[in-house]
C-alpha cells in the first residue's frame, strides 16, 4: 500500500490510530531553545495535544519559562541526582562503586508519574538532568537510568515529548536518540552559533534523526537576515537540513521572563507567534507524512 495523504491521516488522527511523537530542541547556548520549547509546547497544547516537555538542560531554566512558581522550581530536583530513584532502579548508587551489579536497563515505567510536574490537563514537564556524554565511556548508574528513561517513555496518542538540551547532540548514543524522528536546531546571525547548528546538524543526521530543521532565531533586520543567510552558505546548512524557519526579535518576550510561556497566548497575533505555529505545523506534517 503506498503513503497515506496528509488528509487521510489527519482523518486517521481524530479516530485515535496514530501515534505521538518526540522532538529535539537543540542549539548553542543562549540561542533560544528553551524558549522555542516553550511556545512549541502551547502551541501543541492548543492544537489538543498532551505534552510533556523535558529538561536535558543542566541550567534547568524550563520549569521557570513554563511559568512554574519560582519559590518551587527552586527546590526541584534534577533526576540525574536522585540517588535514591537511581539505585533503587540501577542496583548502584552513584558515587559508591558498583561493580558488575548495574543494571543497564532499569525499569522506569513509573518516572513520569513520581517526578513529573503537571501544570495543566494537557501541559507537564521532567527535569531530567545531563546526560553525560558517550566519548567519556562512563559507564554509570545516572547514565544507565537516564538513557532508559528516555527510551521508555513511549507515546499514546496525541502525545507529544519535547526535549530541552544542551548544546549540540554529542550526550545522544543512537540508543538514546532512538524514537525521536525530528530535530529543532536553534541558531541566531552570529558565526560561533552557525558553527555549533552546523555541527549538532550533522550528529542528528549520523544517529538517524529523519527530519532536521533549522531555527533563525532573533532575527531583527533584514541586514541580520542577510548575515545569516551567508552564514548558512559558508556551512552548507541550506543543503543539509529539511526546512528552515526564521523567528523575528519579539521585545515583549522581555517583558515577561521567566514565565515566557504567557506570551503565545497573550499575543496571538503576533508574528513571533504566527512563526511558532508555522514551526508546529511542519512538525506535525512531517510526522504525519512518515505514516503508512
């Protein structure tokens, strides 16, 4: 049978048969991701979507722009140092020697449910922690229930995970990586951030990430569009990624931190808003269409 038409899913969609899907925000830092998450995050919310968004991210700065009070995003903790949960999933606490007794796929059916923080019916978010990179070969227990937690947490229907993380993709092993089909790389006009999107472009491709899609972030001239566009050329990015999107410099974004998540909402019309609901559309018509 040949490729469903975008219609026929969507058809398919509103009678319960497909699938969520997961997604990677990732960038330099600095460049934008954790407030793209966000806006991603209300504009699914809107769209009837349950999210989950997730913070790889060790500045933890999500939990403070999906508006969660500061007095408790404060005190979370990240799960990465969660002594407790990791030896109680791995067999082996961190920092104490662990020998052959690590168990490498924990358990962890019940993470989301323990340590998830609901915000709304529709919206919840995870403070995971870092993922210690594979080059370091650390084989350890918060490397061990991390990389299962982000394995197991699968998707039923109309759900959504939306992963905040650190600079580039160099801590994703192709295990880990493994069920996120789409990549959001964040970037703005300025070369050190080009070079990162470039190279965090090209780890996404080499684990097997399908459709990989440029952000221009912060773009407030037509001068900055120009600058990034040559950018682009000297890293061959054009020619590398599945679409590319533009985001404009939004002032009011200012006027609300850390709780930037008010903002799509609030301005409905504006055209940083227009563009994030452009980006959630790509998304969900890229997954739509690999389908059968």
């Amino acid at each position: 049978m040949g490729k469903r038409t975008v219609e026929e899913i969507k058809s398919l969609r509103k009678e319960g048969i497909t699938n969520g899907f997961k997604v990677i925000i990732t960038g330099k830092g600095g460049a934008g991701k954790t407030t793209l998450t966000v806006l991603l995050a209300q504009s699914f919310v809107n769209k009837g979507y349950k999210v989950l968004a997730v913070d790889e991210d060790p500045q933890m700065n999500l939990p403070f722009a999906l508006g969660y009070p500061l007095e408790k995003a404060t005190e979370l903790k990240p799960l990465s140092q969660n002594l407790d949960y990791i030896e109680e999933k791995t067999g082996a606490r961190p920092g104490t020697g662990w020998g052959s007794f690590l168990r490498l796929n924990p358990p962890v059916e019940d993470v989301v449910e323990r340590f998830g923080i609901r915000l709304n019916d529709k919206l919840s978010f995870l403070v995971m922690g870092t993922v210690v990179q594979p080059a370091t070969g650390c084989l350890c227990p918060e490397n061990a229930l991390l990389d299962a937690v982000m394995k197991h947490i699968s998707l039923r229907q109309d759900e959504l995970i939306l992963l905040d993380t650190q600079a580039g993709v160099e801590h994703f092993g192709r295990a880990l990586a493994k069920g996120f089909s789409q990549c959001l790389v964040v970037t703005d006009a300025t070369f050190n951030a080009m070079a990162v999107a470039a190279h965090a472009v090209k780890l996404a491709k080499d684990i097997g990430i399908k459709n990989i899609h440029l952000v221009l972030n912060r773009i407030a001239s037509e001068k900055e569009k120009q600058k990034a566009q040559t950018l682009m050329t000297k890293f061959d990015l054009e020619n590398q990624v599945n679409h590319i999107f533009i985001l404009p410099q939004e002032d009011k974004l200012f006027d609300l931190e850390p709780a930037v998540i008010d903002f799509y909402n609030q301005f409905p019309e504006s055209t940083l808003t227009q563009a994030i609901e452009a980006i959630a559309s790509c998304l969900e018509k890229c997954e739509l269409l690999t389908l059968h």
